[in-house]
C-alpha cells in the first residue's frame, strides 16, 4: 500500500477519526476501529449515483474514492454517444458501471465476486437506476472476454480494473502481471470501429502509468487516437495540501 512518509500537520487528526483501520500480519487483512458505536456501513453519492460505503476487513471501503477522476471522464465519453455499449470489467461495487448507465450507456457488469455484484445491484437500486439496460453476470473475466472475442462481439467503450491477485468464481487465478497484458490484447479486439475508449486502471507497486501506457499503445496500435496516461491521488485538505498517489491508469481514446 502506499505510505505517506512525510511529517502529519495534524498530528491529532487520526485521535478525531471516526474509523481507523489497524492492519495485523495478514495481507491487507485487520480491523476497523470506532471512536464512537460502531457501524457497518453509510450512504454516500456522485451526481446522480448513490451507492453504500462499507467498512471491509480488507481495509477498502466498498469504493476507491480516486477513482471519482476517472468517473468524471467517462461521463464526459458517454454523454456524448448514443447509447452506447460499455463492458466494465472486474467492476466491484458497480460505481463506473452506474455512472455510463446514468450517462445514457447500456453496460454490461463482469466481476467474478457474487457478494460484490450484489451490492452493485444495490447500488443501482438506490440511484433510481436499476431499470436502466445493465447486465450483471458473476464470472471470470478473462474467460468471459475470450468468450466475448470468439462470438464477434464488439463494445463502444470497455472499462478494465484489475486487482494485482484474486480467484475466479470456480477457482481460476488472475495474477496481474503474468495475465494482464493478453487481456487487454483481447479488450481492444473486442472495441467497435466507432469505439470512443478503452480505460485501464491498475494497483500494484512495481507498475506505473507509463508502462500502462506502452501496454495500451502496443494494444491499440492499428487504432490510431489519443492515449493520455498518469496517478490517480487522493489530497489534504487546503490549497496546499499534499497527496499521496493510489492508482495508475492509461486511457486510449479515439
């Protein structure tokens, strides 16, 4: 995980904390402490999406709030399609799901996780969303993608945030950088002639977005357009307040 190795300005500011997240020797894995009762969840919104907060062993809170950059980009693609189709891999809770569908798109929802489709159909059902044309389908992604390229199916767009580890729905493991590069080989086979993007997200130490971008570029290289490439981060508050980077991503756009 990223660490924020300069001196706090608010040293009494985790005191205050209505939750901190004390890890223990397990990757990742911990408790959450309350400062007050302790609760399991809290409402929280972007534009027209609502969706819940959770407090996970896993120290996640159900969203990545970086991620919010990224959401307004896509709504910024979106809105000027008509009806697209936008497939969102690994898509977790659902919120860049949710934000092409409020934009007008038809998305279809991959994440190998149940529990997580789950509370992105929640999701969708507090944003006044669930009627909107998104399908959720619990599998592989990667096994749904080679499905997806051997039917000839095409997408406008294509969202794919892959975590560094995790295991399918029947036991399939994704490792990022063994798996990542031919995913997204078959990601760009399956983008539209008239497709507007292909975004591509990743968390993991030993990567940057630099090498995302030459990925992206050596995957869309008979595609021409533009590819823009950088950290996500999350800042202080105030107008000099320091951030700590969380993610990288490359977008490739037409």
């Amino acid at each position: 995980e990223p660490q924020c190795l300069w001196s706090p300005r608010d040293p009494g500011a985790f005191d205050r904390a209505d939750a901190v997240f004390d890890p223990t020797d397990e990757d990742e894995a911990g408790r959450w402490r309350f400062s007050g009762k302790p609760v399991e969840t809290f409402p929280l919104a972007w534009r027209d999406v609502r969706f819940t907060s959770r407090f996970t062993p896993f120290r996640h809170l159900a969203f990545f709030p970086e991620q919010a950059a990224n959401w307004d980009w896509l709504n910024g693609r979106v809105s000027r399609l008509d009806r697209p189709k936008i497939l969102n891999l690994f898509g977790y809770t659902g919120v860049a799901s949710l934000a092409c569908a409020a934009a007008g798109a038809e998305v279809t929802h991959v994440d190998a996780s149940k529990k997580s489709v789950a509370w992105a159909r929640e999701n969708a059902e507090q944003s006044g969303l669930a009627e909107k044309p998104i399908r959720w389908i619990v599998e592989d992604c990667r096994k749904y993608v080679a499905r997806e390229v051997r039917r000839g199916s095409k997408y406008d767009g294509i969202i794919l945030d892959p975590p560094k580890y995790g295991r399918g729905p029947t036991g399939e493991v994704w490792r990022l950088f063994e798996d990542l590069p031919a995913l997204l080989k078959d990601c760009a086979a399956l983008l539209s002639d008239e497709a507007s993007f292909l975004l591509l997200n990743a968390y993991a130490a030993r990567i940057s977005g630099l090498s995302l971008s030459h990925m992206m570029a050596e995957a869309t290289q008979d595609r021409g357009g533009v590819i823009d490439w950088g950290e996500l981060a999350l800042s202080e508050d105030g107008a000099d307040g320091r951030s700590i980077g969380l993610s990288f991503f490359a977008r490739w756009s037409a």
